[in-house]
C-alpha cells in the first residue's frame, strides 16, 4: 500500500464542512490521504480515529484520518466522491472525542442523500451571488 496526502479532497471536505455548519468537525485535526494498491472492489473510503487510549499516551486530542481508496474512489463523478466525503464526515460524533458514529442509525443512504442536497442547495445559492 502506498499512502499520499490528498489536497484536493481536502478542500472539498473543508467546503462541505463550512457550507453544512458541522463545526463539531475540527478541520485541523481530521486529515484525507488517498491510498494506492488495494485490492478491495466496494470500498471507497474509510474513516480511523485516534482511540481514547492512544490520545492519553500521547498526551493529544482527537484525530481522524480519512483514507479515500484511489481504485474505487477515484472513478466516481463528483456528486458521488463529495456523498463520500459526507458519508465519512457523518461518522465523527458530536463529541469529536476519537470515537465513531454506526451506520445504524446515524450514517445511512437516505441520510446521507438529504445531507447531499442541502449541501448542493447551499453551493447552488451561493453560486447566483457569485
């Protein structure tokens, strides 16, 4: 596996971040890496944080990585790589203590869709003032 930063999801994420008002998500300490060679047909990204447990050793907050797999991500339009980044971004409870939100009942398809076109109604208004 080979691991790069990943700028331009970055900016997306921190769009997504801005327009939808998720200020519980601490831009400096959630980071995209896009990642080369894996042989996973399904997934697109994935979301890992820094455990309770590893924060008190540190002696750090929390922290989460999100690695967007280059051979599945990568072909999506870009409706669907921005539903990635939400769909991720959902995980991140309220607390943004380390931990995760279950798909059931937090992250799902229907959810993630509404949250997807309130983001695009924002882009869209946003837009005619430009």
């Amino acid at each position: 596996m080979k691991y790069e930063m990943a700028e331009d999801i970055q900016v997306v994420m921190r769009d997504v971040i801005e327009r939808l008002g998720m200020c519980h998500v601490k831009t400096d300490r959630v980071v995209c890496i896009r990642s080369y060679g894996s042989k996973s047909k399904r997934i697109l990204a994935r979301i890992q944080g820094l455990s309770k447990i590893m924060q008190k050793a540190m002696q750090t907050k929390a922290f989460y990585a999100i690695e967007f797999i280059s051979e599945n991500f990568d072909k999506l339009d870009d409706d669907e790589k921005t539903k990635t980044v939400i769909h991720e971004l959902m995980h991140i409870p309220k607390c943004f203590g380390g931990g995760f939100r279950n798909h059931r009942p937090y992250v799902t398809k229907r959810k993630v869709e509404k949250v997807f076109s309130d983001y695009k109604k924002l882009v869209h208004q946003n837009s005619r003032f430009s």
